[in-house]
C-alpha cells in the first residue's frame, strides 16, 4: 500500500512507540490522527512536530477501552478526512502484580486497553476500509504475548490474544484487500521502560541481556510497522522487534 495521502488513526500516539510511528508515517505523507487518553500537552508537541514535518494532522481525546470513545475517535478521523484507509493499535498499558493480589479491576483495565480497543477500534473504522476496498490494520503486541512472563498474567494474555485477534482477522478481511499484521517489540526506550527500571544505568544494564546489545530505539519499531504497512503480500504476520532477545 502506498501510504501518501492516506489517512492513518494511531491509538497512543502522543508519545513512545505511537508517536515515533505517528512522524514516520507523516514523513510518508500520510493524514495523521494522534490519539491520547490523559497527556494532551504530549499530544500536542507530537502534532507540532508532525505539522512541521508538513503532514496534515489532528488530535483526539480517546480512552480506547471505551467503545463510544473508539467510535468519536473514528467519527472525528472521518469528519477531518473523510475515510480511514490505516489503524495502528498501540494504546496501551503496564502493571505488575501477582494474580494473588490483583484486582478484578487491574484485570480488567489491561484487556479491556488492549484486546477490547482494537476490536472496538477495528469495529468502527472497518466500514470505511472495506468501502475503499483496501486497508491496512497493525496491532502492537509484545515479546511477553509469545514468551509470557509470571506476574504478568494479565498483560501476558492481552499481548497473546491481540496476536490471535489479529491473525484471525488477516484471514476473514483478505478477500476486502485488507491486512492485518502485528508487530511484537522486546524492551524499547520509552517512558515505560524508564518507569520499570527507574534510571538510564538500570536500562543500559538491561540492554545488556539483549543479544544486540541495547535496548531498541522507537524509530526502530516504526519502521517495522511501516513495512508492514507497504507490503501488500503480508497479512497475518508476527514481526518481533527487540534484538533477538525472545531467543
């Protein structure tokens, strides 16, 4: 798929892996939707950066656990644009904790952010796809949804399902001319990551672990997700992006 002009929604996008695929895709030339749930000062600097960059470009309120959020969302991408022809589901969220002590409620935040967010994203914006007989769907998932992890239960099945959801999806969209992949980062340099570890010596030492050598840059998942994006031959892929650590 040729990705200049093309309307793209991004859930999560004003900072981390979703802001980094937000400015590869406006250097492309695609019509940009950022999209956050609390940080609208971020927001606002990744569309300012995307405007810069000479991109058409918006900003969106969402909780994506919410379906009627998800579907304003979409609304809002198709009054500013008229269609959608490309949705990337990076929203999301991290807890820790062991299933003794998690709550109904911690539960059900992460598969609700994940799993429920892409279908309901999925959901609305698909009409449009189908209408323009081509689409372009990408899911973040994780290296923890193939290689799950104790007290990560809860992320671990979100990360696995989103893979199915998606590949199951490749499967009933492919005679639209619609694609879905997913893209399965290891430990990237984000907030999150700083907020697991704590320092930057703490993050070095875990690069270390990471047959690379490093963590991986954001940039570098946004360029996994683009070729995805470009290649019309591949739909229902797993690309794992994290430095041979899942190894």
């Amino acid at each position: 798929m040729e990705v200049e002009n093309k309307v793209v929604v991004i859930s999560g996008s004003s900072r981390g892996i979703g802001r980094a695929i937000a400015i590869a895709l406006a250097r492309e030339g695609s019509k940009v939707v950022i999209n956050y749930c609390r940080n609208k000062k971020k927001a606002e600097e990744t569309l300012n950066v995307v405007k810069e960059i000479g991109a058409e470009a918006i900003i969106v309120k969402a909780d994506v656990s919410d379906s009627s959020q998800c579907q304003e969302l979409i609304n809002k991408a198709v009054e500013a644009f008229n269609t959608v022809h490309i949705l990337v589901h990076n929203a999301g969220v991290y807890s820790k904790k062991p299933v003794l002590e998690m709550s109904l409620e911690e539960w059900d935040r992460i598969i609700k952010v994940h799993l429920y967010g892409a279908f309901y994203l999925v959901k609305y914006a698909l009409p449009y796809m189908v209408k323009n007989s081509e689409g372009a769907i990408i899911t973040i998932s994780s290296q923890i949804g193939l290689r799950p992890r104790a007290e990560l239960t809860h992320y671990s099945s979100a990360k696995a399902a989103l893979i199915a959801f998606t590949k199951a999806l490749a499967l009933e969209l492919a005679p639209y001319n619609i694609r879905a992949n997913t893209v399965a980062p290891g430990p990237i340099y984000t907030d999150l990551l700083m907020s697991i570890y704590g320092s930057e010596e703490a993050i070095r030492e875990r690069g270390k672990r990471v047959p690379i050598g490093r963590v991986g840059k954001p940039e570098e998942v946004a360029e996994a997700v683009l070729s995805l994006i470009k290649n019309d031959f591949i739909t229902g892929a797993v690309l794992v992006v994290d430095g041979g650590s899942i190894l």
